[in-house]
C-alpha cells in the first residue's frame, strides 16, 4: 500500500503554524485602536444628572434637588422631580439613572403603601431604610443605577437621613448629597453645618436660616458644574406635614 504524499505547506506542522500566526494577527488587531472603534461599546445604564441635599435636625427634615435632566451635553427635560413622598413621614430622594430612579421610587411607595393599608399602621423610617437597603441589594448583579437619601422622623418626631449607595449599603448621618454634585457640597456640609457634631442636632435651628443654607449650597454648585440648575425643589418635613417650596436656579 502506497501512502499519497503530503503536498507542500500542508503537513501538520505547517497548519498548527498557520493557526498560531492567525492567533497571533488578530491578538495584534484587537490591540490597535481601528478595531477598538469598530467594535460597539454597549452599556445599559446613563447617567441623567441631579443633585439630592438632605438635612436632619431634632425635629424636622429638610430635603432639597435641582429638576435639571441632562443626558450628556442635552437637557431633553428642565422640570424633573427627584424627591417623593413615600409616607407621612418619610421622603425618598434619588440622583442618577432617569428610568431606575422611575422604576425603584415606585416600587417603593406601592410596597409601603400596601404595607400600611394592610397593617393599619405607619411604617417607621427605620424598617424602610431595611427594605431599601434589601431591594437594592436583590438587584446587584444588574443594580439600579440610583443614588438615594431616605429621610424622615423616628418615633420619637427626631429627624433622621439614612444615605444609600447602588447596591444598598448605608449609613445614619444628619447631612448628606448624592449625586453629580456631590464633590462640590459635601464638603461645605461638612465643615459649614457641622454635620458630625452633635450640637447641631440638640440646637434645632430656625427651618428658614437652614433652607437658605441649602440654597446657597446649590447656588455656588451651579456656577461649578453645567449639570445643575434650571429649578430648586426643597421638601420641609415636620410632624405637622410636609412643606414644598420651589425656586429657580440658573438657567441657560
């Protein structure tokens, strides 16, 4: 028996060669940056802006945002609400994503309220910060891409903020700021309203000089960032109700 010869550049080491050096070609086009553009970069999520500000002292809340939607350099919406009232002692505030915020506020508002009309009884701010927390923390694989203060009175009518991250983790604080404007508050929260003192919270300020605070706050981060701006809502929670107060910020 006569075996057929092996046609030149067709052996086994030549095809193992040739399928390394197309390895190697395209290991090398994949690096360059013609293929880097080609190539669709695709990604769920946006980020629409807005700037959420919460205040907590002995006896009242204070819970403001700008209504400035932005989706890169456009502003496809200068009249958005971010902040919503989940009971009648509980406000939830919400920077970030447009449709995640949508989609957890009213998942949120629709648990509590059929939570209240079943137990006959309030839900206390304490067990909501828990469902949050849960709810955001079911989503982490795919979260919302949300950045939430939830604010309220305790039992006792003291207020409280509870500051949220996306995938749920958070913490007890008296100020706080989510969202685009977050690195040009926070730190005048920090040092001008001494937050982490516990004389603010035993002194209980007049409610007018702390909502001026708050609108000086947004009107220094609006000459900072193009983001902000168009309308100022701020939301006083008291335990005789909640108060909204709306103004205007820049607008260009």
């Amino acid at each position: 028996m006569f075996l057929k010869p092996v046609q030149k550049g067709y052996g086994p080491e030549k095809y193992w060669e040739r399928i390394l050096f197309r390895k190697k070609t395209l290991d090398k086009l994949k690096r360059t940056k013609d293929y880097q553009k080609k190539v669709s970069q695709f990604t769920p999520y946006q980020n629409n802006g807005g700037t959420v500000i919460a205040l907590a002292t002995k006896n009242y809340c204070i819970v403001a945002s700008d209504t400035r939607f932005t989706n890169g350099f456009a502003i496809p919406s200068r009249n958005v609400s971010r902040i919503i009232k989940v009971s009648s002692s509980i406000l939830l505030s919400t920077a970030g994503m447009q449709a995640d915020l949508f989609a957890l506020q009213s998942e949120i508002k629709e648990k509590v309220e059929s939570y209240q009309n079943k137990d006959e009884k309030n839900f206390s701010i304490v067990n909501c910060s828990f469902y949050l927390s849960s709810l955001l923390y079911s989503k982490r694989f795919f979260p919302f891409f949300t950045f939430n203060i939830l604010s309220g009175l305790d039992k006792n009518g003291e207020g409280v903020n509870f500051s949220f991250d996306a995938i749920g983790s958070f913490e007890k604080n008296q100020g706080s700021c989510r969202g685009k404007g977050e690195q040009l508050i926070q730190n005048l929260l920090d040092s001008q309203t001494l937050v982490f003192s516990p004389e603010l919270y035993k002194k209980s300020e007049q409610i007018v000089n702390q909502v001026a605070l708050v609108k000086n706050y947004f009107l220094r981060a609006v000459q900072r960032g193009i983001s902000l701006g168009d309308g100022l809502q701020v939301f006083i929670l008291t335990s005789k109700g909640v108060l909204i107060e709306n103004n205007l910020l820049r607008i260009d």
